[in-house]
C-alpha cells in the first residue's frame, strides 16, 4: 500500500486497500523492526525523519518507534503527537540502542559514542563536513551507514535531494529578496520590479531540481533570470518546463564575468558537484560585483563552485565579503521545518518497510538498490571512494561486497 503526505499532515491513498488475506500474507513475509529516533544536537537543524502519520502506520504494521523526548518539537510535533501514535520516549542512550537509527543531520562524535555497534544509522552525510575522526570511529563500531543524500533508485531517482532540493530552490530566492531588500547590509531593492523600475537581476548556477525550482520562483516574483549549466540537454529542459522565455548559457568564462558585474542576486546551485571544490566563480569575479547584492550556496555542503564561500549556520548565517553577502547554509530546508519534515517522513516512510522485508542487513543491501547506492559504509567498510580518496583512506566497491553476501 503507498501513499504520500502533504504538510497538514493528511495522507493520499495511491492505492486501494488490499484484501485482508491478502493483508496478512503480507504481514507474514516481514519482519519487526525497531527504529531509534534522537532528538538532533544541532539546535539550528529543525527537521525530523519522520512524522506521527508515518510513525502510526509503521506501529500498525508492527513495528517499534524508540523516540527521545523533544525530537519532533522544532517541526511543532509535540511527544504527545508521536506517543498517541505509538511510539515511545526513552532515553538518548536507548534510542541510540536502537537496530536502527535515524536522523537527518550528520552523527556526532558523542552520537557515536553511544551506539553499541553493529546497527544500520541512516541520516544525512554532508560530505563537506565529514572528519576522518568520525569515520574511524564508525568503522570501529562495525556500522552500517546509509547517507540520505546518496539514496537513489535503480532508475536513478534520488528522493531526499529531489524533495530537499525543490525546497531549497525556493527558499533561495525568498531568503536572497529578504537580504537583497535590507536598506542597511544589503541594496533596499526589490527581488520583482515595479512600474518604472527595473526588476533585479538573478544568475542561478545550475539547471537541476534546486536551480529549476529557484528559476520558477524568481521569475514568479518578476526578477530577470539567467541560467547557466554544464550540460545543454538540463538548459533545454528547465526552458522546456518553465514554458517562458529564459535566458540560459553553459559555463563560458567571459559571459559569466559580464553576467556577474550587473547581477544583484547569485544561486549556486549545481548538481554535477566534483569531489573537491570546482570554482566557477574566482575571489576576483566576486570582488567584480556591485556592493550589496547577495550570494546563495545551495552547494556548500557537497563541493562548492564559489571560491569565497564558507559553511554558515542558520544562527549566524551570513557573512560579507569583498561587499557582498554571502548566505552559505548547508540545511536551508530546515527552515521550513514542517514542509521539510513531511518531505522527509515520504521518502524515508517507505525505505523502512522495505527494511522490514529483509530478514538480514546482507540482504538489505543487496536487494535494496536504494541503499546500496546511499551506503558509505557496511559493517565498518569503507565504500565510498570519495571519502576514502579524501582521509587516504582503503574502500571496497559496494556491488562486489554485495556479490560475495
């Protein structure tokens, strides 16, 4: 049965209701799983993995909900939603005990500490802060590490950053106009122009889902857009779904230099991150544009494309440089923390039940592409060769590991 949530919390039905033969057939091939979900340390990440809606299905079906009190409350879910749902509040140190633990943002070094091992731990990865400290430390734990951003399917949809990134896309533009329009840190402009003024003037780097969804709601506000990418085929299509006139480029230096000097507002928002920073846009190009306009680093998380940027917080999430504001929050999404959360809770909901149809973790990565291609890690593995280039690290392709289960 699959179905998807809005964020006032309502489920839509895909499907009808099985038979209920059918039903307990079903029940029978699954087993029960128990799922840990800690409050997140990182008092600027508001999100959570999962909603009451979801965690009442997943209790219905048979399954345990271990929670820390508080986890939901920055979504404005109280533990009172998530206890009428079924699940229970424990302790930190019992939801950490957990078979499974999930969260959204990266595991902590005390996080670490209190796992007992041997566990899957799905959450995000934010490769941009990672240490070799905490990856030493989870291989030493002998775990099973899923990362969010990288789970993809076999047809290679990849929900989380599919969700996270047309959220993201959005919240860019309304967080670059409420900059922008500032009369003391930023210009006192409009994002959208009026009669007898001109609009302001938008480059968004990148034509994937982050870029596409801070196309439509610049244009939207009436901001003059331009778009550049890599890859043609993504320009054509962003035209192509925007239906309106837009101007589009790939990366020619010259065009972009011209492009910067008149721009008030700047999107990173690449999908083809490389595994180290690749600068498109030098300190000098930076230096090159007019005082006050401002920056958003939707990639500052992964591998930037803006020399000058650094990873903020939303506490203290902008900083200026060379005169412009720079806005460089690796979780942009949290502050929609409902809409966010509710993104989240469908795309992990139904990964859980296809956990719960595996009866060994071996099985779950070898017959779950989702999180074959998310893990980094598999009992204390390294598998992923960007992190083991990055800490000089040995990895073992996941597909072979899988081959030999």
């Amino acid at each position: 049965m699959s179905f998807s949530q809005n964020p006032s919390g309502q489920f839509s039905y895909g499907e009808q209701l099985m038979p209920q033969a059918e039903m307990l057939e079903e029940k029978k091939k699954k087993r029960i799983i128990t799922v840990g979900i800690p409050k997140e340390p990182d008092k600027y990440e508001n999100r959570i993995v999962l909603s009451p809606q979801a965690v009442k299905q997943l209790c219905e079906e048979g399954h345990h909900i271990v929670m820390e009190s508080g986890a939901g409350m920055r979504s404005r879910w109280q533990d009172s939603d998530y206890t009428k749902a079924g699940a229970i509040i424990k302790d930190r140190k019992m939801v950490f005990a957990s078979e499974i633990i999930l969260k959204v943002s990266p595991i902590e070094q005390d996080e670490i500490k209190l796992l007992k091992g041997s566990q899957f731990l799905i959450s995000a990865l934010h490769f941009n802060t990672q240490t070799a400290q905490k990856i030493n430390a989870l291989k030493a734990k002998k775990m099973t590490c899923i990362a969010l951003e990288l789970i993809k399917n076999k047809d290679g949809f990849h929900p989380y950053v599919q969700s996270m990134s047309e959220i993201s896309g959005i919240l860019a533009i309304n967080t670059a106009s409420e900059y922008l329009s500032n009369p003391i840190t930023g210009k006192g402009i409009l994002l959208g122009g009026i009669t007898g003024i001109p609009a302001a003037k938008v480059l968004i780097f990148g034509a994937g889902t982050a870029g596409e969804y801070a196309a439509r709601s610049a244009t939207a506000l009436g901001a003059q857009v331009k778009v550049f990418d890599n890859s043609l085929s993504r320009l054509q299509n962003l035209k192509s779904k925007l239906g309106i006139h837009l101007f589009t480029s790939v990366f020619h230096s010259e065009i972009i230099m011209k492009a910067l000097k008149t721009a008030d507002v700047l999107i990173g928002a690449r999908e083809d991150v490389k595994d180290i920073d690749d600068f498109i846009i030098t300190k000098k190009m930076v230096a090159g544009m007019k005082k006050g306009s401002v920056i958003i680093d939707l990639n500052i998380d992964s591998a930037s494309c803006i020399e000058t940027s650094k990873v903020t917080h939303l506490g203290n999430p902008a900083f200026e440089t060379h005169g412009i504001i720079h806005y460089c929050v690796p979780n942009i999404a949290s502050k929609a923390a409902r809409t966010a959360s509710v993104a989240l809770s469908n795309t992990t909901f139904p990964l859980l039940q296809k956990i719960s149809r595996e009866k060994t973790g071996p099985n779950i990565i070898k017959n779950i592409p989702d999180f074959r291609y998310g893990a980094y890690l598999y009992e204390g593995i390294l598998t992923n060769e960007r992190l083991g280039r990055k800490f000089n690290m040995d990895y073992k392709d996941i597909d072979l590991l899988s081959a030999i289960f």
